[in-house]
C-alpha cells in the first residue's frame, strides 16, 4: 500500500495511491485520522480501514490533479544516520564508525517530493544525499533487531540536503541539515510488506541529467533493522517518526574539486519499489516567515 499525505481543494489530508488515483481517505470514511502519524498509530484497524476503501472502488481522484506532500508533515523526530556506506566513508576521508552516528534534523525542514528547496544566502557548499528513510509505525522501546521490521510501517525517499560548511563548523551536524526546505520527502510511504527485504534496494541520485549515485540499500553497514533497534535502547520510538538511513558515495563533497548543486538544479532520487523524487534548487527567499 502506498500512503500519501496530499493537497486537493484548498485542503491536505490522506489517501491511498493506486494506479494513476489517489484513494481519499477522508472521504471514504470520516472516522479515519487526516494526518499520517495519526494514522499510523490507530495501527491495524486504520490499515484495514484503508484496504476495505480502496478495494470499494470510489473516493478516487486522479493523481494528476492533487500536490503530493510530503507523507509526514511533522515528524515527531528526524533523525539520520552519518557514514553508513563504505564508499561514502573512502570517497569523503572518513574514519569507517564503529557505531551509529546519529544526528538530528530539525522538522521544519521537512519538504515536499516534488518541491522546490533553497539554495542558502550565507553558504555555496550546498549537498544532496539520496537515502532510503524508514517511518515507524508502532510505538516502542529496547526492540530487538529481530523484531524491529515489526515496528517499520513503511519507506520513503529523502534527501538529506546538506550546506557542507555550516555542517563542519558545528559541533553536531543539526544546523547543517536542518536548513527549512531541506527534507524532501516522498513521494508516499510503501508499507512494509510492499517493500519487502529493504536491503535489495537499487538506489540513484541524478542532478539534471547527471547520474551521481549508484547504490543498494544491501550496502548498508547498519542495516535498517540494526538502526532501529539501536536507537530504541535511547529512547521510544513514535508513529511518523522518520529515519535516514544514510547515503552512499558520489555526493558533492567527495569530489575533487567538489561539485556543488546551484539554483536551477534538479536533483532526482530513484529507489526501486518506492518511486521517485524530483526536486529544484530555487534561491532561497528573503523571508518565509510573518513576523510580528
């Protein structure tokens, strides 16, 4: 199943994509929450909820005449993984982890799949990272990697834009990762017994008609399954919750001279049995933000 979070007459809520239509949930049965984590804790029951309206037949609109957003508007907590594929550790001059390095993006840099996002004022060293993200469904603590595929819902695509020289400057990584617009996402979350085996995933990267990255999620030195058994030992894991898993070789930064994305780029991300995300680098605006 692929869950959604769209745009439609002036408001946003969620549906299910099938084919070339977007199933509306709200429509379909108004007890079932507007908002993905909501959704995905109501658990089980929403699920079916969502299955018995698809297979119905109705509440469709056409795919072409909604915006995707991105699946989880506000996620609890984003959080990625650093230096999680060898040849993004040799390409970057890194030390290979001996345990997860976590950092945190802060939520409202969360984007849409096909959004544009900003290329900063104050910095030129502007980085794509095309990454399979994970969304928990469950809530939960101390899981065990054999049980942590039960608490996934489901995968998405992000790219993890990075300002390379914010990042370095910081004693963590968050100012550098959390620019707003900086978290696309999408375009939907496949549900887990969609995806299957997350780890025999093909991965692309394309900036305009350049291809970048060339991956398998199979190169994951913590897999998704050791991600979120690690990170449950810290702290309770929440419905919508998103994590990035982390990225391979071929980012900007790693080459030589680097090869920094600029306004008028398009960086599109491709994961096999999830889809594609498109996005352009605008210049980033004066203000976002009414103050006062």
């Amino acid at each position: 199943m692929k869950l959604a979070t769209f745009s439609h007459g002036g408001s946003m809520r969620i549906g299910v994509v099938d084919g070339d239509d977007v199933v509306d949930l709200s429509a379909a049965d108004a007890t079932l929450p507007t908002e993905m984590s909501a959704f995905l804790a109501a658990g089980e029951a929403a699920l079916a909820a969502a299955q018995k309206a698809v297979d119905g037949g109705g509440n469709r609109i056409a795919l072409s005449d909604v915006t995707l957003e991105a699946p989880v508007q506000r996620p609890g907590k984003y959080l990625g993984v650093g230096l999680n594929y060898m040849d993004h550790i040799q390409q970057t001059g890194q030390k290979v982890p001996e345990n997860l390095l976590i950092f945190n993006k802060q939520s409202t840099c969360v984007n849409g799949p096909y959004a544009p996002f900003h290329m900063p004022k104050i910095s030129d060293n502007l980085d794509y990272e095309g990454e399979l993200g994970l969304v928990i469904g469950t809530r939960c603590r101390h899981v065990s990697k054999e049980d942590a595929a039960q608490v996934i819902a489901g995968y998405t695509i992000v790219n993890d834009v990075s300002v390379r020289d914010v990042q370095r400057r910081g004693r963590t990584l968050t100012l550098g990762k959390s620019y707003d617009t900086h978290g696309p996402m999408g375009p939907w979350i496949v549900t887990s017994d969609e995806v299957g085996d997350p780890h025999t995933l093909d991965s692309k990267t394309w900036i305009n008609d350049e291809l970048r990255q060339d991956t398998n999620t199979g190169e994951l030195i913590f897999d998704c399954y050791d991600i979120v058994s690690q990170l449950s030992t810290i702290h309770t894991l929440e419905p919508g919750d998103v994590i990035a898993t982390g990225t391979s070789g071929g980012t900007a930064n790693g080459f030589d001279p680097p090869k920094w994305i600029k306004v008028g780029d398009v960086v599109k991300i491709e994961i096999e049995r999830i889809g594609t995300i498109a996005n352009e680098v605008i210049a980033e605006p004066d203000s976002t933000a009414h103050i006062g």
